[in-house]
C-alpha cells in the first residue's frame, strides 16, 4: 500500500483532509459557539503536520513521476480547499485506471 510516492501520497491526502474538515466542521464551531478552544489546539496541531506532510509527500511525487506545474500547483490548491483532496485523488485515481 505504501510502496510507491504515488500510493504515499494519496494516503497523506486523505489524512489531510480529513483532518482539515474535523478541523473546519467540529473543531472550529466548538470553539466559537460553545467556547470550547481545545479541540482547535489539538485538532489544529495535527493537520498542521499532516499539511506540511502532505507537502513533503506531494515534493517526492511530483519528483519521482515527474509531475507538471500545473498538476504541482493543482496539489497545492486542493489542500487549501475543502474538500479538495479528495477531489484531487479522485483525479489521480482515474488517470491511473485509463
């Protein structure tokens, strides 16, 4: 499962944006409409390092697959938009299947 930087990636992908969306749908209204700031403090840590490794992983990918700009710069984008990395991965998934 984890033994090319293609497989790697999509995993730390998923994380990511799981994470981001805990972050955004749980954490975040937890902590403006009910005060409860510590789901953000932990919940924030954690994406934060899933980001920076999906970052690294998305490095190695592009690097190993010889990936464009275009689809470099589209990686980038997905994991500053909701929902994005898994709408990345399904890309990915599809060109890898035709």
């Amino acid at each position: 499962m984890f033994n090319t930087p293609l497989s790697r990636f999509r995993v730390v992908s998923m994380l990511e944006g799981i994470s981001f969306l805990l972050l955004l749908g749980i954490a975040m209204p937890l902590k403006y409409l009910a005060d409860i700031p510590s789901p953000v403090t932990i919940v924030g840590w954690i994406h934060g390092v899933l980001f920076i490794l999906y970052l690294a992983a998305g490095a190695h990918v592009s690097w190993s697959d010889r990936w464009s700009i275009k689809r470099m710069a589209g990686a980038l984008i997905a994991a500053l938009l909701p929902f994005g990395p898994f709408v990345f991965d399904a890309r990915l998934k599809r060109e890898q299947q035709g």
